[in-house]
C-alpha cells in the first residue's frame, strides 16, 4: 500500500503521511520505509549505501528502532541524530534508489521526538531550524495575519499572538464536575510546518492563559484552590499565572519530572506546599501527547495528599487525526490518559498536532 502510494503521489513524505492516515497505529518511520517499498533489511542496505558502506547496519536495528518508536518507547531503542539524518537521506531516494526528496529527520520520529535523548531532540531542533528557508517580512506578514478575522474573535475579543497562527475558536465537551458546565472554548494552533515543532510566542502563551482562565470561571460553580501545582518549568509557570491571577495567591507546588528513556521519576528538586486535608488543587501542565505523565504525576499527587480533589489545565492538547477542530474530547490523543486520572474538571486552551509545541525561551 504505501508502494502504490507513493506511486499516486510522487513523494515518499506525503505517500507515509497518507500511510499514517490510513493505519494510526504505523509509526512514522515505518511509514516512510513502506513508502519506499522496503524490507528492514533491505531499508539497512540501503543505509549502508548512503554511508558509503563505511557502517554495517543491519534489519534488526532497523526492527529495533521502529519498534521503539511504534511502541512509545517501551521496547526496541531509539535511533540516534546521526542514524536519522543518514536514513532521512536513504528514504529520501524513493523505491527505485534514484530519486532527491529532501526528507527531514524529524519527519521520521515526528510521533516520538519527546522520547528521544536531549541531546538529540536539541540536534534536530537546530537542523530544522538551518535548513528551514527564510522568508522576508513582507511574505511572513501575509502568512502570519496580525490578528483573527472579526469573524473568528471569541466572545472576550482576544487578539491573535503575533507570530503564531490562530485558527478559529470551537466549543468541546469535557469531563467536569458534576452539574458543571463541560463546554469549554478553545482554539486551535495550525503549524504552517507540518513535521517541526511549533514555537510559540509570549503573546500565544498569555492567549492561552487568558482563555484557561475564562474556562475556570465558566465552570459553573466557583472554584476555590489550595493549592496550584505546576509540572516541570512550563507547568510552573502557568501555575504561577493562575494562583495570582484566579486563586487568591493560593499556594505553589513545583512537580519536577526527569525522563530517562523510558521511565518517568520525580526530582528531590520537587515542591510540596503544606495543605489541608482533601485539598482542591489545580494541576497545570504545559501539553498532553502519548506519554502518561499526567497519570503517574497524579498518583504521586494523591499518596500525598489523600482524598485530593484534583483539576487539570492543560496548555495544549494533540490530535488524533490531522483535523485540529474536534468533535468529542475522545479524539484527544490523551483522552484515554486524562479519563483514566479521574479529574474534578478537565480545562484546555488549545488543540495541536504532532510532533507538538514549544514553550517560550524553550521552557521545560
């Protein structure tokens, strides 16, 4: 199939984006290997040839890589910066071993980059950050519109975040408490570079905070916190804005998170603020993608501080499908992950699509 595809469409990159289409559970660097219509051995030959048979790659690194990456890094092993640059440029010559598509390395983990190593996600932001073409002021004006038509402001007429492109705001149905208001007012974050992460601007960020905040005062009944608890540097400053702004200056927790691979752990770095007992708290977070960070963090939440009632802000939430205005929260990616935290309330600024969005002055 991804062979025909490629057939139709002339291009390895669009034939694996339409393979994923089709097939949600293919990842995005076996998609590009059926675009090319090879074997994972046949897919390491070719690696190998790229390299100028200086490497001896063979079809279980191949298998290994693609069954980190379709398994959200539970099994197999992450390939390296280097080993995607070299099969970007494999892939790139198509079926018949001739052709010149410039594939970048991050289209290949474009599901999976968050579970890469630091160094290597810092390697593909700089790459795709030198090789994206510029563009002069008079062109990124027209493709970066100032401000939403007049048509697609929201009910508080919000500005656009320069530099980042606003798509029109929609209404969503979420967990919430019970005789809540579940509709919430969103938008959504088109990335005019489908594949790279979507940078977001200090105006965007506080776009977003002012549309959580109008979320929590809609929620129909008034929410009082005792605390809120910010995860990792993006979190902690969200939390910040709301404690001032929404919650009297309630109390701030600082929830530390340190990847390793495959394993998620809390630092000793962590802040806990003294509470009563069944606190409220409103745990905010910077995205919700695969990875089950909101699940283990609320755990931890709930052995300290039992019978806590817990509410989670989340920035921005991904897709399942290329759409970005969903019709149910279940098209989430993180639906399943978010339900099974049992939350108060559910409140989120914006929808995204992969490989996600990055925080201002690159908050973690």
């Amino acid at each position: 199939m991804g062979k025909q595809l490629w057939q139709e469409s002339g291009s390895v990159k669009e034939a694996a984006v339409e393979l994923m289409n089709r097939n949600p559970d293919i990842c995005s660097l076996q998609a590009h290997r059926y675009a090319c219509g090879l074997s994972q051995d046949q897919a390491a030959l070719r690696y190998n040839e790229v390299t100028g048979h200086q490497t001896s790659l063979g079809g279980t690194s191949v298998n290994a890589w693609e069954t980190w990456a379709r398994s959200h890094g539970r099994a197999g092993s992450p390939p390296t910066f280097s080993s995607l640059l070299i099969l970007a440029t494999a892939y790139g010559h198509g079926p018949l071993g001739v052709a010149d598509e410039p594939i970048s390395p991050s289209d290949l983990v474009a599901e999976a980059y968050e579970r890469l190593a630091p160094e290597d996600q810092l390697s593909l932001k700089r790459f795709t950050a030198a090789t994206l073409p510029s563009t002069r002021p008079e062109t990124q004006e027209m493709a970066f519109p100032a401000r939403v038509p007049r048509s697609e402001l929201s009910p508080s007429g919000l500005l656009i975040a320069e530099g980042n492109i606003i798509g029109s705001d929609f209404s969503l149905a979420v967990p919430t408490v019970e005789y809540g208001n579940p509709a919430i007012r969103l938008f959504s974050l088109p990335n005019p570079q489908p594949g790279q992460l979507l940078n977001l601007t200090w105006a965007c960020f506080g776009l977003g905070l002012e549309r959580l905040i109008h979320q929590i005062k809609n929620l129909g009944r008034r929410l009082e916190a005792d605390a809120c608890f910010g995860i990792n540097e993006a979190g902690l400053v969200m939390a910040t804005f709301l404690a001032s702004a929404q919650f009297g200056r309630c109390p701030i927790g600082y929830l530390k998170c340190i990847k390793n691979r495959d394993e998620i752990a809390l630092d000793g770095a962590s802040v806990y603020p003294n509470l009563r007992e069944a606190p409220t708290i409103v745990l905010c977070d910077f995205e919700v993608k695969h990875a089950n960070v909101v699940g283990f963090i609320t755990q931890e939440i709930r052995q300290r501080y039992p019978e806590a009632e817990i509410y989670f802000v989340v920035f921005g939430a991904m897709t399942k499908d290329p759409g970005l205005e969903v019709a149910s929260f279940d098209d989430l990616t993180g639906a399943g992950i978010m339900r099974a935290a049992d939350f108060a309330a559910v409140f989120i600024a914006a929808t995204m699509s992969p490989p996600g969005i990055e925080p201002p002055l690159e908050l973690r």
